[in-house]
C-alpha cells in the first residue's frame, strides 16, 4: 500500500493592515479624522465673517461709519411698529410731525411732554379722522392738561400750575405705558421755546383713549 502524500500546509494569509502599501492611501484613523472634522458649513460661515469685517473696516476707512453712513432711524424698516419699540429714537419737532397718520406706510406716534408713543394700534381714534388725530404727530402736552384742543396743542407748560401740570402728565404717560396697545419709542427734543405763553384756556377736560 502506497502512502497518502503528506501536504505542507500553506501559511495562513496574514491578515491586511490598515495601511495600504501606496502612500498616498489614507488610514482608517485619517479617514475617521476626516469625517469627523470641520463641516463645510463652517467653512462658509467663517469666510461670510471674513468677508462682513472686510466689508466694516472698508466702510469705516472710507466713509469714518461702519455702515457707508446709512441712516437706520430713517429706514422705513427700523420705523415700522414692529421695531421701533426695540430701537428708541430722537425726534426733533419736524421728524415727529412726519408720523401723524397721513401717511399710511408710517406709524402714528404722539408726544407726551418729550416722550413718544406708538398709537397706531388705534388708528381710529389717533389717526386721521380720528377724534384724537390733533393729538399724532406732535407734543401736545398743555392739550392733556388743559383740554383745549385748539389753542393748547403744545408741550410749552409756561403758565399752568406746575404741580397740577405734573400730575396730569405722569397719569397720561401712565395710561400710555401701561397699555397693551401703545409703546414707548423714543423722546422728542424741542427747540427752544419763545415768545409769549399760550392764554389761558377755560374748555373742559376732555380724555380720550
């Protein structure tokens, strides 16, 4: 009887490494560092970054404003009633006249003894028409004192008694700032007050809402 031929084994197959023999294949590791590292996005976002600081230091270099002088308190954007309560502004007499209701793309705002508020929730009292309307687009303070509503729509208090005057305002600015459909914007600064005081008014008070 013949013998079986005895066969060597053959090695087993070394198990690949992660490393291919060309050099330039990645490892698992570089692989997995990649996945998990800076997101495009973030790539983007820093280079909009870049490019808005360039945008500001051009700006102030040329025209000594970070935003090419643009003018945000006369933006129809910032003048909306949906910011303006977040952006308090400085009227002078003329801008603060430009706010009473004629013009139907802006708020109606009145002014309280230098404090302005957005009325225009209640356009139909305030607006034109209104049986207030006398009252937007100016400080009529002595009016919310005195009641004349034809002679007294200004914020020159000269001649009232100041106690009573002071009173009389603190519990409109009140009503104004506690109510859920006005808000305050900003102050009026007057120019200078001369001339005479008003006369003497003798109507009623009179309030309206």
């Amino acid at each position: 009887m013949s013998s079986a031929r005895y066969r060597k084994p053959y090695p087993a197959s070394p198990t690949p490494t992660l490393r291919s023999s060309h050099p330039d294949t990645p490892t698992r590791d570089e692989s997995y560092a990649d996945e998990v590292g800076e997101h495009p996005f973030l790539g983007v976002l820093r280079n909009m970054i870049l490019i808005l600081v360039i945008n500001f230091l051009l700006s102030y270099y040329i025209t000594s404003t970070f935003f090419w002088n643009y003018d945000f308190q006369s933006s129809p954007l910032f003048t909306s009633t949906f910011f303006t309560f977040e952006f308090p502004r400085n009227f002078s007499d003329t801008t603060l006249a430009l706010y009473n209701g004629s013009d139907p793309a802006l708020p109606i705002y009145v002014g309280l003894n230098g404090s302005v508020y957005d009325v225009t929730e209640n356009s139909r009292t305030y607006g034109p028409g209104g049986p207030y309307n006398h009252f937007a687009g100016r400080d009529a303070a002595r009016a919310f004192v005195t009641g004349c509503f034809t002679t007294d729509l200004t914020h020159d208090l000269r001649g009232l008694d100041p106690v009573a005057a002071e009173s009389d305002i603190a519990g409109w600015k009140a009503f104004f700032e506690g109510s859920t459909r006005y808000w305050y914007v900003g102050e009026v600064i007057h120019e200078l007050i001369t001339g005479p005081p008003p006369g003497e008014c003798q109507a009623p008070k009179r309030y309206g809402n």
